[in-house]
C-alpha cells in the first residue's frame, strides 16, 4: 500500500506545467468558474 504523495508545483521533479494548468481548470470549471489564461497560472507576477 502507498503511503506518500508528492507534490511538485514548481518542477523540480517533473515537469508538470500542463497537467497543472488542466487540474486547476477543472476545479474552477466543477464550481461553475470561468477558466484561467494559461500565463496567468504558469508565470504569475512577481510581487
């Protein structure tokens, strides 16, 4: 049995840009939200 999950939001692992730019559009379009641009989600602004 598994007992580990690994995230890897910034690539350090794999890189997983695309699957996450897919994941978060689904998450917003099952709660009726419009989708997101993906440079908005891949290179955000640096505060």
């Amino acid at each position: 049995m598994r007992k580990l999950i690994i995230f890897d939001l910034d690539g350090t692992l794999l890189c997983t840009h695309r699957h996450l730019y897919y994941a978060i559009n689904r998450a917003l379009a099952s709660i009726s939200l419009p989708p997101v641009a993906q440079e908005t989600i891949l290179h955000p602004a640096v505060l």
